[in-house]
C-alpha cells in the first residue's frame, strides 16, 4: 500500500506565503486556519475572566485563566522538585550501598522504592497507562465479537438485546462489582499489577466495549452484495473472506466504533478513579477538592484543560491512524 | 444422442413471500455446447439474472438443475465465473490485486509464483488493462473497470463464462469498444458464454444464439433465434447488412410485439412507448 504524505493546509500556506505568489489568497487561508481560532480562544479568555471575578466560593474567588496559568507551573515545580527529592533518595541509598559493600563484600543491599507523594504529571501518566490498557483489551475483544455477529444473523439476534441493556450502564454502577471480583479473584503475594489499576481498567473496558461491537457489527452486515459473490464463487475459505473482504470493508465503521470507544474510556476513567480512589487524574481532582486551600480550584480547573487536551489529542491519534490504514484515501476524515 | 456441455434441465424458481411462494422461474430448458455464446434477452424482471445465478451457483433452483460437462450443479466455484453488472471489484485492492485474489485462490500449488504472475499480466492485457496494473478501482474510469472484471473471470480458465449485463452500466461508445475487445478475446479463446442482456444489438453481435425470455412472473424460454452470421463480425459493415438487420428485427418484434412488456404490466400513461434499449447502438459505435 502507498501513504501519501501531505502537508497540512497551514504549513502550505506559510510555504507559498514566502516563495509563492498571491499572498493576499495565502493571508486568508491562514486566517481562516489560524487566525479564527486564536479570535475564539481570546473572546473565550475574556469572558471567562469575567465571569470568574464575579463568582466567589468559600474557597476564594473562581480561578481565572491567570490564577489557572500560575496553578500550571506550580504544578510542574512540585514535580520537577518531588523528582529531584527521588533521585536525592536514591543517591544516598546508592552511597550507603556502596559503603556497606565497602566494609564487607558479603553484605546484603537492596534499594527500596520512594514512596513519595504522586505528582501531577504522575498522575497523567497513570491515567494514560490505564485508559490505553482499558481501551486495547476491550478492542481485542469488541473487534472479533463484532465481526462474530456481524457476519451471522443468528449470533446478532442472540446477543443484540445483551448489547443493548448493558450499552446504557453507567460506569459508576459497574465500580462497586469490579472492584468486589478484582479484590475476590486477583489475589497473589507478588502482584504484577495493583488491584486499583485492574479495578480502573475493568470499568473502562466495560463501557468502552460497545461502540465497537456495534459498529463493527453493522460495518461488517453492510458488506455489498456483490462482494459476497466474488468471494463465493472463488470459494474463499473462512479465514480468507474475513481478512480479504470482511476486514477492509468494515475498517471505516469499525474506526467509527473505536473512535467513539476511546473517548468513552477516557471521561469513564476520570469518574471512575475518582470514586475509587484509584491512582490518576480523578483522584487528583477528589483529592484538590477535599484539600480544600485556596489554590484547588485553579488546580483543578488545570486538570479540566488537561482531561481536555488529552481527549482530544486521543482522538486526534485515532484519526492519524484510521487515515493510515483506509485504502480510500478520498474520503473526508473528520 | 451426445450430452450437452451444459445442460440448464426443466429449471424452475420459487422465492418465499409474506403471500406464499412466488414463481419466478417455470421449466427453463436449455442446451449449451462448448464454445457456444449465448445471450439470454427479455424484459426487466423476467428472471434473466435468477438463470444466470443457478447456473453460478448462488441460487438453487426449486425444481429441476444445471448440469456441467455431466456433474450436477450445486454450489458456486470459479469454473463458473462471473462478470458482475457492476464490476464487483474490491475497492481497496489495484487491478492487478484483484485479478490475482482470483488467481491465487485457483491455482494454488499448482503454479509457480511466476507463472502465476504473468498468467496475471497476460489476462490484464488480453483486456488491454496493461498500463494500468496498480491503479485501485477508483482511479480508474467505468469501462476499465469492468476490462478488470472481466480479465478476473478470464484468469479463472472457467468452463462457462457468467456475464450478467456486462456493459450495461457503461455508455454508448465504451460499450462498442468493449463489445469489440470481447468479439476479439473470443476469436482467440473460444470460451462458453452466457451473457445477459437488454440490448438487441449486442445480442445479434456477439451472440451464436439468442434466447428470448418471456415475461415474468413464471418466466421461460420464449424462442430461441441461431445467429448464422459469419465470424469474424464487424459493426460497421453489419449496420447495413440485411441478414443482420432481420435478425435483429426478430428479436425486436419478439419482444415488443408478441411479448411487449404493455400486455403484462399496464402502465398509467397508455402513451409511453415500449422500451427500445440501445437500439441504435451500432449506429453509434460507427462513429468512433
């Protein structure tokens, strides 16, 4: 297959904006790409500045984007102090290490792990880790349980009214279960994972199934006729049909399902760390709450921007994907 | 008595309804040697296709069946193979993918890659597709589309070669150019065709026989007119020919006179004309 690469219209613009002619045309392209939008987010930062001065909590006034831009480098500061605190630990571990060895080669050493506090960008991290973990086993499984049922009316029939009472649960409601079967069945002296990392995981993986078994499933029924034709009079085997004609023709909507999936796993994720108390971004933002200083709610309005952001970003990355993979490389991806 | 080489035996077709079954297909008989090319001709919704398609495998009839060189008929498989209306190309793969899936799946282990190869480029060039092997389907125009189409079904080596309105999505002058490569890849081939069509004038063309359908439901074989015409053929010559010409105004009164389609089906406007697909067709294919 060929990828073509192509320059996104902004960077064409600037190119031939230097070297072309009409640059009159190439101002408005690059006011439309990039001009409208920063208009947006200015008369956005004005009104909510205004608004914020307006509003008054018990923990002060309602963090504008100033108070919401100091909260970020403080935030950053903590971690690169709490990082350079680790590395101090470990040092001194090392020295003392070293020393002992020194004194007596028989000695037994060992390096405990730092058990400071997790940072903000720790968190981040966790939260990726655990939504990326979430949303690829659940593909694993949506992805050929769609393609099961798409291809066989009976399986559709059978397991559609499942499908359809388990899409609408709530991620709250599955919590209280996973985390009872998690503690009840995950039980080992040397845990390769922590039960709050399963716990979050499961639940994302429950709610985030369904968008792409369903979509998988209608992409692969909607296959042209004509199509099951050519593969019936070639007598393609079943393995072959389903790589060589299901797969392909299903791709965009089983993107569509997956796309909708990992964006369902990353808001069911922030909810459910925060009820569970499990590592991550939801926690970090219970936790601001029930902190209670004055800086929490601008910390927590950095969170907000952040969950945005990297919402946004993971859609992004699917879409990158989705155009990589699709042969119709016409079509309008969005 | 010799066995035909493929013998369409006392077919018929019943397709289940909410109001019972439904007869679309009455005791079709029909004997095909090898090498023969038949055109099936009728009306819309006379059942055309649903011959083709039991001959192909993928219906079977509710009486009767297809025999093929003494074996009876009971699944698809690419000694049947079919030209589509609508090409049926795989979107996501180049010409020569698609050509290949075929090939791939035919001659397994019985083939060298190389040979498999250039069985591939040979058929793509039969159908004058050779400077267009990589290109995906919708990089390329109508008719070369169905060239591909057509190249995949030859690449099978079929006992019977299914096409089911092969040029009837394309326009006038494609469809002469495709008519034409087809006359030329016969001469040299010398398959057994069943082809469906609406158009008289490329029945009369191409055909060694024309079968008239009635018209359905409960459809069978009308007439069958011999198409004594001389090979090779030539459009331009056989527009003024008389032998030509009564032919094709056979199949044209048999099916808008004994057959019109007005009897059957009376339509609100008592004034709209019978339909006259492509009767001029070799009259414009002259002009290229």
């Amino acid at each position: 297959m060929k990828f073509e690469l192509s320059k996104p219209p902004v960077v064409d613009a600037l190119i031939k904006l230097v070297t072309g002619p009409d640059r009159g045309a190439q101002v408005q392209v690059l006011f439309r790409a990039l001009g409208l939008p920063v208009i947006g987010v200015l008369v956005f930062m004005v009104f909510w500045s205004v608004a914020a001065s307006l509003i008054d909590t018990s923990l002060g006034k309602f963090p504008g984007p100033g108070a919401v831009w100091e909260q970020t480098v403080n935030l950053y500061e903590e971690h690169a102090r709490e990082r350079e605190r680790a590395e101090a630990f470990y040092e001194r571990q090392r020295q003392r290490n070293a020393e002992k060895l020194a004194a007596d080669p028989h000695a037994e050493v060992r390096i405990r792990d730092y058990t400071g506090k997790p940072t903000f960008v720790d968190q981040v991290g966790t939260s990726l880790i655990t939504v990326m973990a979430g949303f690829l086993l659940a593909s694993a499984i949506a992805i050929p349980v769609g393609i099961a049922i798409g291809l066989s009316s009976t399986l559709y029939s059978a397991f559609n009214p499942l499908i359809q009472l388990f899409k609408p649960v709530s991620p709250l409601a599955w919590l209280p279960l996973v985390t009872m079967v998690v503690s009840a069945v995950y039980v080992s002296q040397d845990p390769m994972f922590s039960k709050s990392f399963l716990t979050s995981m499961f639940t994302v993986l429950l709610c985030c199934l369904w968008p792409t078994v369903i979509n998988t499933a209608v992409g692969v029924a909607a296959i042209s006729k004509d199509l099951l034709n050519v593969s019936r009079v070639l007598r393609l085997n079943w393995f072959t049909h389903v790589i060589k004609i299901v797969l392909p023709s299903a791709m965009p909507m089983m993107f569509t399902g997956l796309r909708l999936s990992l964006g369902i796993a990353w808001m069911v994720l922030i909810a459910a760390e925060m009820l569970a108390q499990n590592p991550g971004l939801g926690k970090f933002v219970w936790d601001e709450f029930q902190n209670g200083s004055s800086n929490s709610l601008g910390r927590i309005m950095v969170a907000v921007i952040v969950i945005g952001l990297i919402g946004f970003l993971l859609d992004r990355a699917m879409l990158m994907l989705q155009k990589r993979v699709s042969w119709d490389k016409s079509a309008v991806l969005r | 008595m010799t066995k035909p080489y493929l013998q369409i035996s006392q077919v018929s077709i019943e397709f289940p309804t909410p109001r019972g079954p439904f007869r679309a297909l009455d005791k079709v008989d029909l004997s095909i040697d090898q090498g023969e090319f038949v055109s099936l001709i009728g009306h819309s919704g006379c059942g055309k296709s649903t011959v083709l398609n039991i001959v192909a495998g993928l219906y079977r009839a509710t009486e009767g069946g297809v025999i093929l060189e003494g074996r009876e008929v009971t699944e698809p498989g690419p000694e049947r193979a079919v030209v589509f209306q609508n090409h049926s190309l795989l979107p996501w793969l180049t010409a020569y993918e698609n050509v290949e899936l075929a090939v791939k799946q035919v001659f397994k282990g019985r083939r060298s890659r190389r040979e498999m190869r250039e069985w591939i480029e040979h058929n793509l060039s039969l159908v004058h597709m050779e400077h267009a092997l990589h290109k995906r389907p919708d990089e390329i125009s109508g008719g070369m589309k169905q060239r591909v189409g057509i190249a995949r079904a030859l690449a099978m080596e079929p006992k019977v070669l299914l096409m089911d309105e092969p040029f009837g999505a394309l326009d006038a002058l494609t469809r002469a150019h495709l008519q034409d490569s087809l006359m030329e890849i016969q001469a040299e081939l010398n398959n057994t065709v069943i082809m469906i069509t609406h158009d008289v004038d490329e029945a009369v063309l191409l055909s060694d026989r024309i079968v008239m359908m009635t018209n359905g439901p409960a459809a069978s074989v009308g007439e069958i007119l011999d198409i004594d015409l001389e090979r090779p053929r030539h459009r331009i010559a056989l527009a003024d020919d008389a032998a030509f010409n009564h032919l094709r105004h056979e199949v044209l009164s048999f099916l808008y006179e004994r057959h019109g389609r007005l009897e059957v089906v009376p339509l609100s406007s008592g004034r709209k004309k019978p339909r006259q697909d492509g009767q001029s067709a070799v009259a414009r294919g002259a002009m290229r």
